[in-house]
C-alpha cells in the first residue's frame, strides 16, 4: 500500500485512520460515504476513480480505496503540540484542507472547523474572488455565466488554459484548473469579442448560482455511511 508524502513515512496507512475513524464520524456530526473517499472536512471528491465500483464488494477492497485516495493524513492535534502519529490523532482530509486546518491542542476546535468546511462553499468564495480581481459585478457575473456555455467561447478558450505544476507542497490546487483561470478566460473572450449576443447560449435549467455548472466534479454531498460491510 502506498504512503502519500515522503514527510509522513511513520505515519499508519489511510487505511487504519478510516477503520479508527469510520464508526466515530457520525457523532461528530461528520458522515462519509465508505465506497466513495472524500475529504472528511470540505467532502471534496476526486472523481470515480477511487470509489467502490460493485455492491457486495469485500471489506478488503473497501480499505484498498482508501489507501489509494490522495487525501492527506492530518494531524488533529499537531505534533509540535505533542500529537502522537496514531489514528486516533490523524483525520484523512484534502491537501487543501490541510493546510487550512487550525494548529491547536484541542481537538473540539479542530472537529469544529472541520465540519463547517466546505469544498463547494470554498470554491465559490474563489470565484467571486477572482470575478472582484477583474472587476466584474453580480449582474455582469450572470451575463459571463451564458458565455461558458457558449461555443464560440469552447473554441476560443482551447489552448490558453492548464495546469499549474507545484513548486512546492503548499501548491495546494494545482491539480485542478483555478477559478480564476475560467473567469479569467471568459473576460478575455468577453473583452475581445464585439458585441455580446451573437454567441450560441446554451443555458439549461436555471443554476444556483452563477458558474457552479462550469466546475470540474468538486465537493459532494454526504451521504450515510451504511451498507458496505
Ligand atoms: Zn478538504
């Protein structure tokens, strides 16, 4: 089974940390689903990848899906504070969590931060960020949210967006394209392109909220943790 971090070579595998934790969740007011990891703080979800595929698949494979899983095992007490490298003070979370994460010797504090992150929530807050960086307001927000949708914009974007690789360890979304890499796109396109209605808007039912369509698979509901054992 493999261990995420060279740093972290003492610390048990991800599996122990959910077997510990998996039963205990619950009365911190945390559910998790066994058959699909995600961040036990914000719930992001990797995709697919990682999730029990089958029903009726063994309890072995369950735990080899969580020793896979690229969350990061997070001290709940940190070890400057005298936490020990055991399950019982390690919490399975994304590597942006992490680093988010309050440093304390009270472990209520840190359950109570936990349970109020959330991967949707955050990214969200990202966006309008990055819509304030380049001076777009609400309504303007709703306006650019047609032009994602729009072809000419898929053909225009192909090319100009990527990846970010890390430089180090708190590159903490990389591995994902950047709200404002989007925003950033859609108000080029806007910018270079006259008039604003010539594009083919392809909006569906009305979204909760401008530009949660257009978000790689992030962050997923929680669901009972029942049925898999
Ligand atoms: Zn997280």
């Amino acid at each position: 089974m493999a261990q995420d971090s060279r740093f972290a070579d003492d610390l048990p595998f991800k599996s122990r940390i959910f077997d510990h934790w998996k039963d205990r969740l619950p009365a911190l007011g945390i559910l998790i689903d066994w058959g699909e990891p995600s961040c036990w703080a914000c719930r992001f979800h990797y995709g697919t990848k990682y999730d029990v595929k089958r029903a009726g698949v063994g309890w072995e494979q369950i735990l080899r899906g969580w020793d896979r899983i690229p969350l990061q095992r997070c001290h709940i007490v940190p070890r400057c504070l005298g936490g020990a490298n055991d399950p019982t003070n390690l919490f399975l979370m994304c590597r942006e969590c992490h680093d988010l994460a309050p440093n304390t010797s009270i472990p209520d504090i840190f359950f109570e931060w936990a349970r109020a992150q959330s991967s949707e929530a955050r990214e969200l807050s990202k966006i309008r960020a990055a819509l304030s960086a380049f001076g777009i307001d609400d309504a303007e927000a709703m306006e650019l949210e047609a032009v994602l949708f729009s072809k000419e914009f898929e053909i225009c974007k192909s090319g100009k967006l990527g990846l970010h690789r890390p430089q180090s360890n708190y590159a903490s979304i990389s591995y994902r394209l950047t709200p404002a890499t989007l925003v950033g796109l859609v108000v080029y396109y806007r910018r270079t392109t006259a008039g604003r209605d010539h594009f083919t808007h392809r909006r569906g039912n009305s979204p909760a909220c401008p530009w949660s369509r257009s978000r790689p698979s992030a962050g997923r509901r929680r669901r009972p943790s029942a049925s898999h054992r």
